[in-house]
C-alpha cells in the first residue's frame, strides 16, 4: 500500500471519526420521522444539512424531483458518485433500514470531501428518492444525474452476516397494471347481459398460478385484484389487477412477462372482456456488481474489523441501482447489522434499524465505501481503466432507456 493510500485512509478515518455523532443522529432522525415515496422533504433536508456543513455545494431540489439531493466537492476528471437513499415503506416505516443507507452514503461523503484534491476526483453524492417504490433513481437517470459519473457506490444495511459484494444478486422487476373492461349487468334480473370484467381477472390468475410450474428457475410472480365491482348484485363491469413479474436478469424477465401477459389476454378471450396493461412505474434492472468495485469493498469491510463471508448467488429484493449498474460501473453491497434477525420489510427489522448495531454498521459503512474510492483512484491501473471506460462511453448513454423489456 502507498504512503499516499495510507495517508488517505487515516485522514478519513479521522474526519469520520469527528462526525460519528453527527451521522448516528442523522440516522436515528430520519428513522424516527418516515416519509413515503417522492414525499421525503424532512429527510431530503437533513441530509442536505449535514453536507452543506461539511463543505460540499449543495442543492435541494435537484433533477426536477423535490425531495433529490446533488452535493459536490472537487473538480477532478474522476467523478465518484455516492448514493442515499432515505424513503421508507407504507404502514411499517424505515423497515428497510434506508436510514442506515443515508447515513452510510452521508459519511461516506464527508469522509472524502477534505480529500478530493489530494486525490485528484470530483465526489458527487445523490440523496436518490423513492427506492422503495417509483424508481428514483430511473428517473434522475433519464435527467443526466450520472453522465459524468466515472464509478458509483452505495451500502445497504441487512440482517446478519457481512456478505462477499461479488456474492449478492438482486432481481429485475417490471410493475404494471392491467385492466379488463366488461359490461354490467343486474346480478339476478339478467345476468345473461354482462361481460363480467370479476371473472376475467379470476381467469387469469388462475393461469398465473398454473404457469409457475413452467417457468425457470429465478422468476418470480405476484398479483393480486385492486378492484372488481362494487356490489354483489351487480355485474363487474371493470376490474383492475396490480402485477410484477421478477427475474435474475432482464432477457428472462421479457420472456416472463410475455408469458404472464398471455395469461390475462387468455382471461379476456375466455370472458369477451376488453383488456389493456400500462406501466405502473419505472422498470428496475438488476444489479451488475463491478468486480474491481467489488473486491475493494470487501477488503475496506474487512478492515473494519468484520468478517467477510462467501454465499455465492445469495439474492436481495430488487432495486433501481441496478439500473445504474446498467450503464456505469458500480456495486450494491450489503452491510450487516450484527447481532439481529429480523428480515426486511418486517416490523422486526423496523426496529433493529434504530440500534446501536444498525448505528455501527452506517458507521462502518461509511468507512468501507470511502477507503474503497481512495483504493480504486489511488491504483494507476484501476483509475487509467475506470476513466478509459468513461470515454468509450458514448454521449448521452446514462439517460437512454434500457433495453426495452417493457413491450414483449
């Protein structure tokens, strides 16, 4: 290791060590307040606070989504780009422990604003809104919030063990509504008249449930009725079903939700309904961990003190940073919250979020995420290679559509 490194790694150790109360309480702030999807003003702002008394120029507000945050420091011709996250999820609160997310990224930050000079990178941290569900990130993507991006990283607190990078997966998902439209009808008097839109749904998850035996292995399905009629007397003359289809990659998802789809055209055809889909939100892809990224943040983990495990193929949930691992190198790892076990999404894990082991672990975070950008700009060979596939990448490749799975 370098005497530069060495010296990067310590100052930031130190520089986060100076802010640990400051990120704990961030932390525990935003867990303590929950705000739902493109509705995280309190969150948005606090993290904006603490930035802006680091040093870094900050904006609210920023890629036309009002709960979006950029925070810049540095002029350097290597962008690394820092991601928190801090919406949480309907009914059940931070579950999903994006409080940790936010004050890992938030440290993170602070850690390498003092250092950007010496380190020759602009460091650019987004508060990414709406993970959970409306894809955040999608958006701000198609906006140009990482066109200049050379690498980006990000940290996401889970129960348990502290898993090799390489090691995690996530799932691709398409969300999207369908519709069937029938003809109403008195229930009793003249049944015979309607085209019930209740029966076309039911026929269609039916196929859906029988489907699953066919289909390979990794994809997954739900689906349930929103809506279909009002009253028992009364034929349903519309009926609405909420649908995502998942996949370990994006050409099994197409094929997947080409298959579902024929299931609710078969429901049509069987009821003489009228039927239609429209998306329900941004696709999310999955996640293309960079390897290089990847092996750094295992030893920054390490060096923390932590035990790195090996569980290859072990799979997380879905999310919109594999939408960004699409088009610019990054990772998604997850930082384990010692000691607890409750999953995600769950009331257990609502309130594991909040305790010194989830306090330790954002702590944590933020030091494995930084030394892993002092690791990757410090390596003449990595930063050369990071910064030729920035220039090979042509103008304007960040905000395209990905490849379009949405219309099989």
């Amino acid at each position: 290791m370098t005497e530069d490194r060495i010296a990067a790694r310590e100052a930031a150790q130190r520089t986060l060590q100076a802010w640990e109360e400051r990120l704990v309480a961030l932390s525990r702030e935003i867990h303590a307040d929950p705000e739902l999807a493109f509705d995280e003003h309190r969150a948005a702002a606090r993290v904006a606070g603490v930035l802006r008394a680091a040093g870094l120029r900050t904006t609210a507000g920023a890629y036309g989504l009002p709960t979006a945050v950029e925070a810049v420091a540095g002029d350097g011709e290597f962008t690394v780009t820092l991601c928190a996250e801090y919406d949480a999820l309907p009914g059940i609160g931070h579950a999903c422990g994006h409080n940790i997310i936010a004050a890992a990224g938030v440290g993170a930050a602070v850690a390498l604003a003092p250092l950007v000079d010496a380190l020759g990178i602009r460091l650019k941290l987004l508060g990414t809104p709406a993970e959970e569900h409306g894809g955040g990130k999608a958006v701000m993507l198609a906006s140009g919030a990482w066109e200049d991006s050379t690498v980006s990283l990000m940290v996401h607190g889970a129960p348990g063990a502290d898993i090799s990078c390489a090691d995690i997966r996530s799932q691709a998902v398409d969300r999207f509504d369908v519709t069937f439209t029938g003809r109403a009808a008195h229930a009793a008097g003249e049944p015979e008249l309607g085209v019930n839109a209740g029966n076309a749904a039911t026929i269609a998850l039916v196929a859906i449930g029988l489907l699953r035996q066919h289909l390979p292995e990794g994809i997954r399905l739900n689906a349930f009725v929103a809506e279909a009629g009002e009253a028992t007397n009364v034929i349903a003359a519309s009926a609405l079903v909420r649908v995502e289809v998942r996949s370990p990659d994006l050409d099994l998802l197409r094929d997947g939700k080409r298959r579902v789809l024929a299931c609710f055209e078969g429901g049509a055809v069987a009821t003489g309904c009228g039927w239609s889909w429209r998306d329900a939100e941004p696709l999310y892809a999955n996640v293309v961990q960079d390897p290089d990224l990847a092996a750094a943040w295992d030893r920054n983990v390490a060096a923390t003190g932590r035990t790195v495990t090996r569980r290859p193929g072990a799979r997380a949930g879905s999310t919109d940073m594999g939408n960004v691992s699409q088009v610019v190198p990054a990772i998604h790892p997850m930082i384990g919250v010692l000691g607890v076990t409750g999953m995600p999404h769950t009331e257990q894990f609502r309130l594991d979020a909040a305790t010194p082991a989830a306090d330790r672990a954002a702590l944590d975070g933020a030091a494995a995420l930084a030394g892993t950008v002092i690791d990757i700009v410090t390596d003449p060979a990595l930063r050369a290679a990071f910064l030729a596939r920035q220039r090979s990448r042509e103008p304007g490749a960040t905000t395209r559509p990905l490849v379009d799975v949405r219309r099989p």
